[in-house]
C-alpha cells in the first residue's frame, strides 16, 4: 500500500517537475487533472513498474552470466580425451 502510494506520487511530481521545465506556467487545473490521471492509474502503474523492474534485474543478471562464460578461456582436456569429473 505504502509502495503504491509513494510510486503514484513521485511520478506525479516527476510529471509536473518536467513539465515546469520545459517552459509552461503550472497551475492548479493541470496539477489536478494530472492528480486524478494518476490516480486512476495507479494501481497498473505500480504492478507494471514492479514487474519491469524484476524483469530488468533478471535481464541483468542472465547478460553478465552469459558474458562472463563467454569470457572464460577455452578448455584444453586431457591427452587421450579422458574427461575426469
């Protein structure tokens, strides 16, 4: 609840911060029309920032397990191809 909430906000103060920035007079009509935006969607927003978060985190981590086997040097066995575990 408390997550939802502060995703909500945060990305309404980011929307309105940048649309301060790029030139254009805030007021209360557009800070409320963007609030009720906000808050119709909050509830997707919060699961689809979550989820791609996993999904970025878990992408993450596959890519640096596949460089880093790819880095490895090549294995040279053993005369005789005998392969001991």
């Amino acid at each position: 609840m408390t997550f939802s909430i502060f995703t909500t906000r945060m990305a309404l103060f980011c929307t309105l911060l940048a649309y301060s920035l790029s030139g254009n007079i805030l007021a209360a009509e557009d800070v409320f029309v963007v609030s009720a935006l906000f808050g119709v969607v909050s509830q997707t927003l919060t699961g689809v920032f979550v989820r791609g978060f996993a999904e970025f985190a878990e992408g993450w981590v596959s890519t640096t397990r596949i460089q880093t086997f790819l880095l490895r040097d090549e294995y040279i066995g053993r005369p005789g191809g005998m392969i001991l575990f």
